[in-house]
C-alpha cells in the first residue's frame, strides 16, 4: 500500500523507478524499456503479437486524422478506427480515444494530446498495473482493473495508452439513470464506489466515470487510473 500513498517530497524519479522495480518483480509478465528518448510498458504477449503484425501500429496511425470526431469510423485493410467518446471530465481536453479493430481482435486506444506531460502514456499503464496489484488482496468482490497492454511515451510529445475493448456503459451513466428509477440500487452502487475510493486512496479523480459497468454481472471495471 506504500506505493499509493502521497509521495511527500521524495523526488519524482525515486517513486518513478521505485513503482518499476515493484512491477517488475511482482508481474513478470509485463516489461519495461527505457532509453534518453521514449519510456515503454508492455504485456510480452501482446507486444510479440503486436511485431508479428509488422506495419500495424503505423496504419493505426494513418488513420486517427480520418477518425476525427465522436463515431466516425475509417478502415485501411483488416485495421479500422472508430472515434468514441469514453473520456472522463479530466481528460477530454487533453485525450481522444478509439477503438481498434483487427480482424476479430478488438483494442481501447488513447492518443494523448502534445500539451501534456509527456509521459502520459507509459505513467498511465504502470499506475494502472499497481492498481490491480493493490485491489487484488483487498478482495472486493465484483471489481477489476480493466487489462492494460501497452503504455508509450517520448521526447517529442507522443503518449499512447492500449487496453482491452470494454464494450460497456460507464458507471456514472448507469447510477444517473437510476436515481430516476431505484434510488435504492443507485445508493448501493456509490457505496462501492466508495469502498474503491478507500483502496485506492491515492488515485486521482477516481469515480464513477471512471468505471464501466455490467448489468449482467454486477462487475465494475476500473481504467484511466492516475496516481
């Protein structure tokens, strides 16, 4: 739980790699890469089956311009693009997201706009792999940290952030709707936020529109995660 803590006045760095050390040894799975240029995270399967796909990550790119706005979809081959609007309040300003589409392989992606910290992207992944190791002995029953697959950023302002799809309402709109209809289950539902809250104490802007929402299972999945 240390890690989740204020940092008080230890220096960005030490908490920086102290976090990388941590993930490192407790999620062998997942690696990090850093050079004087570009900070990486990564899930080992999915960055080799992400090589295996050679020119991908370039045809994601060509087509973010052509999928501009909230819906608006473009394809180039077996790789499309659609625009969504999934962003939290802090981060629509900041942030577009979209989902990919490969074949029958579906991906969050979140492009980070040049007027921000420019390791946005790779921060976002190991904040969001500290999450899920946090939760997991707090054992809150019905919760999850949505699974992160890669988190980039570089010298030059680039910041990306891929997940899994989660193809589910936020939570916030779900609690919104209730309030009209069953204040009771509306009421429930904060109570868990608020029990999230007291886990992850030192996550930012953590709420509602920070979880999607599965009426079938009862499940909140947790993402944009900040410390």
């Amino acid at each position: 739980m240390l890690l989740v803590q204020s940092s008080g006045h230890r220096p960005r760095q030490f908490l920086h790699s102290a976090a990388e050390n941590f993930i490192r040894t407790i999620m062998p799975e997942y690696k990090s890469v850093e050079t004087g240029t570009r900070e990486l995270w990564y899930e080992k399967d999915f960055r080799k089956w992400l090589r295996e796909k050679k020119n991908l990550p370039r045809a994601v790119l060509e087509l973010v311009d052509d999928a501009d706005t909230d819906g608006k979809k473009a394809c180039a081959g077996e790789v499309c693009l659609t625009c969504v609007d999934i962003n939290t309040a802090g981060d629509v300003a900041f942030s577009k997201s979209f989902k990919i589409e490969i074949g029958g392989e579906k991906f969050f992606l979140k492009i980070e706009q040049e007027d921000i910290p420019t390791d946005a992207g790779f921060k976002e992944m190991q904040d969001t792999l500290l999450a899920k190791e946090v939760l997991e002995p707090a054992n809150i029953k019905g919760v999850r940290v949505v699974n992160p697959l890669m988190g980039y950023s570089d010298k030059k302002e680039r910041s990306y952030f891929i997940s899994e799809w989660i193809d589910l309402p936020l939570l916030d709109e779900v609690i919104s709707e209730l309030e009209m209809k069953n204040q009771k289950e509306a009421k429930r539902l904060l109570k868990r936020v608020n029990e999230i809250r007291g886990v992850l104490s030192g996550y930012r802007e953590l709420s509602p529109c920070n979880m999607f929402y599965n009426k079938k299972t009862d499940e909140i999945i947790l993402f944009d995660l900040h410390l």
